[in-house]
C-alpha cells in the first residue's frame, strides 16, 4: 500500500475502519482480493512475485497492511520482502504487541516498511526507518503512507479528512455490509488525483518532478500507478473487506465486496 487511513476506535458500531490505496507497477503479476488458496482462513490480495501481501484479513479477526518508505529513488537490497510481514501476521497467533516487538530483531532483514497489525483486541504499528520502532497505536484518525506515521502529507490529510467525515455521518440505519453503494464516498475520496501544491509537498529524495507525481491519492500512469483501492470495516462478528481495481490510466477493471464472518478461532 502507499496511501492507509484508519479510525480506531472511534466509532460505536466499526472499532477499526480502514481505507487504503496500493501503487505499484502495473505490470507486476497481482491476485485480486479472495481467500487464499494456501491459508482458507485469509483473505486478501496477494503479490504474485514475492508471495506477501500488502493488506489481508482473517477470520479469526487479524488484520495486516503494509506500506514501503520512500527514501531517494534507488533500491536498496533486501533478504525479504516487505509482504512477508502481512502474510506471517495474519496466518499466526501471535498478539500485535508481541509480534511487532519481536519484530525489532530482524526488521533489517526487509525492504523499508511501515507496518500496521491488528490481532482482534489491540493495533501495533512497527517500521525500520530510519531505524527498528514499534509501538502500539492509540485510539483515534491516523494516517500511514510512505514517511513517518502520521506524517501530515496532504494525501494522508485528505484521506484521514474523508474518513472521519463519512463514519461521522453515517446514519445509524444504514448498513454498508448490505448496501454497499454506503461505501462509494469512500472510494471516491480515494480516486482523488489532484497533485498537491509544491509547497506541501514532502522531500523523500525522489526530485521534485516524482513526489508532484505521487502527490494526490490516486496515481495516475502508464506504468506505474494506484493498482486498487481498499475499505475494510470492522465489526464485532464480521468484517467487510471491499476493493476497487485498476487498469494503467485509471480505469476500472473490477471490484469485489465480501462479508466475513470472525470466528475467533484457529483454522
């Protein structure tokens, strides 16, 4: 993911509410939103090269997302991939707290990452730049893209901005996990192209040109660009988990909405 908005606990009804952009090349084999084939109890989107995720589920109520860390245009080497970390969290048993402190010891081991867990009971966040940190997440609106947590970028505000505003006026009958037109709000925030002023923007080493480029929420291009967009809402007993996918230039080629039942138990 490049661009997450989250509420946690903040609203009665959804104790965690998320809504989130991935960018990548286009041209990187991906598996859209569903169950995993090797784990019945996950669900999300799947990275075909390296085998991670960037945001999944289970139905034991887990939830991992994942975001890199732009420092300066080269690639740095790396042992592991950063989806590792999604696809290790959801499939274990381990408490937030535990896993992102544990964590620490060979958080080097991945490519620069901004990683958000959710066991259930608890959100933890943890990265490595610019160096091993993790911490538990307090109850409120954050934002997390490619710098530091809650960093006030202008997409994260935007986002964090559209989030707020939709839980806030959600009237108490509707129902987003049976009519799902309650989410388009959502995801036309995150269709959002509109570059920011040169004066907001941040400098992640990448040249003026680029981070014009990766402003708004929805990046637009050719090769490189917002792959799908996400909302995730979850209640006591289920979590709806949405998605919008993209082809190069921003147009739509598919969209999925399930409801999964959270069973609080191990597959």
């Amino acid at each position: 993911m490049c661009l997450i908005a989250l509420a946690w606990k903040t609203h009665p009804r959804y104790p965690l509410a998320l809504i989130a952009n991935r960018d990548e090349f286009h041209a990187r084999p991906t598996a859209a939103a569903g169950p995993d084939p090797d784990a019945s109890d996950v669900y999300g989107g799947r990275d075909l090269v390296q085998g991670g995720g960037w945001l999944q589920v289970a139905r034991r109520g887990r939830l991992a997302a994942v975001t890199n860390v732009r420092c300066g245009i080269a690639q740095e080497p790396t042992r592991h991939s950063r989806g590792w970390l999604v696809r290790d969290f959801v499939r274990n048993e381990d408490a937030a707290a535990t896993y992102v402190e544990d964590l620490q010891s060979r958080a080097d081991d991945y490519g620069r990452f901004n990683l958000l867990v959710w066991d259930g009971g608890e959100l933890a966040f943890a990265s490595n730049h610019p160096r091993p940190a993790h911490r538990q997440v307090c109850p409120g609106v954050h934002a997390m893209s490619n710098g530091a947590f809650d960093a006030p970028w202008p997409k994260s505000t935007h986002a964090t901005k559209a989030l707020e505003a939709w839980l806030g006026a959600l009237p108490p009958h509707g129902d987003p996990f049976s009519d799902h037109g309650v989410l388009v709000p959502l995801f036309d925030a995150l269709a959002d192209c509109a570059p920011a002023p040169d004066a907001a923007l941040p400098d992640t080493g990448v040249g003026l040109a680029l981070e014009r480029a990766l402003s708004p929420p929805f990046v637009t291009g050719a090769e490189y660009g917002t792959r799908c967009s996400s909302v995730v809402l979850v209640e006591a007993s289920r979590i709806l988990f949405a998605e919008r996918r993209f082809a190069p230039g921003g147009a739509t080629i598919g969209e999925s909405v399930e409801t999964l039942r959270v069973t609080r138990e191990s597959p």
